[in-house]
C-alpha cells in the first residue's frame, strides 16, 4: 500500500498557484492533464481506496457466510470478482502514487518508505491473529489453552514467522475455523485470506525501486512504457500459450506476477506521462465502456486493465471536492484490507453470518473499521512518522558522512601562552 502522502509536482510555486487558481474555476468538463487535476493536497484518492477496501469485504462475505461464489465471478466468465476489481484499482492507484513517490526519492528513501508503509502493520496484523484471534477461538471449543502455544508447524509463532515476509506459507494455526465456519468446508483453516496480494504489490515496488536505481523515471520514462509492453506481452502469451511464460522466466511461471504488476505499471505510465495525458471526461466514459464491456464479455486482462486505471485516477481528480477531505489526513484502507478477512472468519466462527447476509456484513465491516482506526493510529501513522528518519534522509547525507569519517581530523594549532 502506498503511503499517505498526497501526489506532488515540480512545478514552480506561482506556476503551482496558477494551475491551482485554473482548476478550481474550471468545470470538470474541461480537459486538463493529469498533472493539473491531481496537483497538490486535493485528490479522491481516500475515499477511492476505502471503497475498495469495504468492496473487499463484501467480496469475500460469500463465500465466507456460505453463499457460495460471489455472483460477479460467474457473470465475468469466471475472470474477477468484486474483491478482484477491487485490487486492480488499488494497484492502478498504487502504481501512480508509488511512481510519484520514486520521481521524489533517492533508492534508499524510497525502499525505507515502502518498508515503512506495509510491514509494520501487517506484522501487528499476524500476531493479532495468531495470538489474539486463535486463542480465544481455541478457548471457545473447549481446548486448554496450554497446549495452543507450540512451536510446531502448525502453530501460532510459525504463522507469524513463516509469513512475516509477506510471502504467505501458513493461512491458519492448526485446524481453528476448518470445522467451525462455512469457509473452513471448502478452504481449510485459513485466518487471513486476503494478505496474499501484498507479497506482489511488494514485487512490484522493487520494480519501482529499479527504476529509480537507474534514474529511469527521471531521465528515460519511455521504458516505463517499454517495461509496461513486456508484461502486456507476457500477458498476452499466457493467454494464449499457457505456460509459454513460465518456460521463458520461470518467476513468470506465476500468472499474477505478470497480471498485477501489469495494472500496478499502467498506473505508474500515467504517474510519469501526468503532464501529457488529458483528463477528459469522454475517456473516462469510453474506459468505463471498455472495463464493463471486457468484464462481461472476456478480454479484462488484455484491454480492460488500462482502462480500469485511467478510470480509477479521472475519478480522483473528478470527484467532487467534498469527497477530499475522507481518507486526506488519516488512511484506514490498509487496516480494513488486512483486518477484514480475518474478522469475518471470526464472526462467521461466532456464527453472525446467520443473521443474513447484509446485518452480519454491515457488523463485520464496523469492526474491521475500528481494527484498521486501531492500526492507523496506533502503528501505521507511527511509523510514517519515521518516514524521514534514518535512511529516509537520503543517500547523500549518509554518502557525506561516510567520507566524513575517512577524513583525517586536523590537528590544532599548539597555543601560546604569553608570560
């Protein structure tokens, strides 16, 4: 997930105030770059991104309460649900924001920030649900709970530690909620079932890093574009020679290590092409056309993509501006996407999803709610604050004083004392 700073530019301050000055007189009507409709602090990304995240959860509701699928699969042919659009848009915003971020930073600010931004919560998120969520259930069946803190393969310190690096090789602790909840019939004993995306939002920002390693974003922002072809083309291949990909580069044998960086670097053309491409509301509503038609139709990957992150950044420009102030000064999207999952499971284990499924989603949705308040406040804006401390000061000062200690101490002068 992408910090919570808000895009910047480089433009002048008087330039900065004269475009400022144009928008806000302008109509939404009018064209206008990128660059322009996301100047300064005054975006929609907020309440674009918790959308997102709430969509998540109702996503996974179904399958979770026992409803079986959730109804959009099936009427996409089988290519995405609504959690699945959800996590396009968040990476296409990922990637805009993300490039934006790299255009601003050197390699070791950028990769501290990323670090910053997505393991501390999503470490507190793991021990909550080893050693907060799986004891009580623990103790709820009727298991001493002596013998729940184990060091086994199965147990609770595993979890944690096989999954802190955001590749996700345990999804539960023993057999909690594999009897005991509607998902646990079909998927076992799984606690969190939405963090897997993270592991590639992560890959994806190391392709960031690279490119900010090299000053592409900076001096060569074609082969963003060029970057951007090799996986449209990989994707393409996939599709139509399975496995073609895997026999090429065997990390690409993975289908969403192309299909989500994919979306992830459309939305970061768009983050370093802002000043060239148009803000227009006639292709808004063609992407629109497009993401719907292929979603119903077939083709999401190949045309729909693009569309879907051109339309997700002209909706944070284009928003009304009494939708900036949601989500501006403190970003609860992460905490709702990484608390979700796992308090739906728990409240399913509780056996809420019996209510029906708008009381128990609406009262699933108001506690992850007060998780990710919890998260933000207590972990995530914490470490943001630390976003400049350390390496975040860039490589030249560290690069500075490094030489610095090398450097031979002068000697001082002898004094002479007068007699």
């Amino acid at each position: 997930m992408e910090d919570n700073a808000r895009p910047m530019t480089s433009q002048s301050p008087d330039l900065a105030k004269a475009t400022t000055g144009q928008v806000a007189t302008s109509s939404w009507l009018s064209p206008r770059t990128i660059s322009e409709g996301l100047s300064g602090h005054s975006n929609s990304f907020g309440v674009i991104r918790l959308v997102l995240a709430s969509s998540v959860i109702f996503s996974h509701a179904f399958p979770l309460g026992g409803w079986g699928e959730d109804p959009l699969l099936l009427r996409s042919k089988g290519q995405e649900n609504i959690g699945g659009i959800a996590v396009l848009g968040f990476f296409a915003i990922s990637g805009y924001l993300i490039a934006k971020s790299g255009l601003g930073s050197d390699p070791l600010q950028f990769i501290w920030r990323r670090i910053l931004r997505i393991f501390p919560a999503f470490w507190a998120a793991l021990v909550v649900a080893a050693f907060v969520v799986g004891p009580i259930a623990w103790l709820m069946v009727g298991r001493p709970l002596g013998t729940y803190f184990s060091f086994s393969s199965a147990g609770p310190f595993n979890y944690v530690i096989s999954n802190a690096d955001l590749t996700i090789r345990a999804y539960g602790v023993y057999d909690i909620f594999a009897s005991t909840t509607p998902y646990g019939e079909i998927g076992g004993a799984v606690f969190n079932g939405s963090i897997w995306t993270l592991f590639y939002e992560w890959s994806s920002y190391l392709i960031i890093l690279v490119l900010v390693i090299f000053g592409v974003l900076k001096r060569a922002p074609f082969l963003v574009l060029v970057l951007t072809a090799f996986y449209f083309l990989a994707n393409v291949a996939r599709l139509v020679a399975p496995g073609s990909t895997g026999q090429l580069l065997p990390l690409l044998e993975d289908r969403y290590q192309i299909t989500l960086p994919l979306i992830f670097l459309y939305g970061a053309c768009l983050a370093v092409y802002s000043r060239r491409v148009t803000l227009d509301w006639r292709l808004a509503a063609f992407a629109a056309v497009i993401a719907f038609g292929t979603l119903w139709k077939g083709g999401l990957t190949v045309l729909g993509y693009p569309a879907i992150a051109y339309l997700v950044i002209w909706l944070a420009a284009s928003l009304p501006k009494s939708f900036h102030w949601i989500g501006s000064k403190n970003d609860y999207s992460y905490g709702i996407y990484v608390y979700g999952f796992l308090v739906a499971q728990f409240t399913a284990f509780l056996g809420w999803y019996h209510w029906g499924y708008v009381p128990w989603v609406l009262a699933t949705l108001v506690i992850t709610v007060g998780m990710a308040w919890l998260s933000w406040h207590g972990i995530e804006k914490r470490a943001l604050s630390l976003k400049d401390v350390g390496p975040g000061r860039g490589l030249r000062i560290w690069y500075d004083r490094v030489r610095a200690l090398g450097r031979p101490k002068p000697v001082p002068e002898p004094v002479s004392m007068a007699e």
